[in-house]
C-alpha cells in the first residue's frame, strides 16, 4: 500500500504540540490501516525509526442542520513514538 494514503495529515494540537517533546507525534489516519501499516508509512515518509504507535478512534458529533441531524465522519488518530534521537522535520518549522 502507498505510505501516502495511509497518513491523511498531521494534528497540530496544544496537546500534541507538547507530546512532541517527548518524541511523540500525532496523525490522522484511515480508518482502516493497521499499526503495521502505519509503522511502514512514517518510517517512509519522513524517514526515521519508530518505536511504537498508539491508534484511537474519535467517533464523530451529531450536529443539527436545519431540522435534520447530520452526523460528521469518525476518525482514527495514531500517536507514534520514535526512537531515541530521532525527530520529524516538518513539526519544527522548517
């Protein structure tokens, strides 16, 4: 499968923007890629080791719209951990 089409973008969040201290980043995902899958795409796409990941699924808010309820997309989250020493570039404003 195409690293690209399994990392949909990067979450730029206060929380996630403090995880990054400690190695973590934070994406959104498909919600059908694996662990596995992800691994394989952010060691592609940027070019580092990751250690582990951690994935969630954010279920999505039902909204009124008019006099009908519309329901907005889930979503999965993925919160990778790199190795020691290893850093993403595009977080650090470069």
């Amino acid at each position: 499968m195409d690293p690209y089409s399994i990392i949909i973008n990067p979450v730029v969040t206060e929380k996630s923007t403090l995880l990054q201290e400690k190695g973590k980043y934070t994406f959104d995902v498909y919600k059908s890629s694996s662990k596995t899958d992800i691994i394989r795409a952010v060691e592609n796409v940027f070019d580092v080791k990751v250690d582990s990941v951690n994935t969630f699924n954010i279920k999505g808010k039902t909204r009124r719209v008019g006099r009908n309820l519309a329901k907005r997309p889930d979503k999965k989250r993925a919160i990778v951990t790199l190795k020691s020493g290893e850093s993403i570039q595009l977080f650090e404003g470069t």
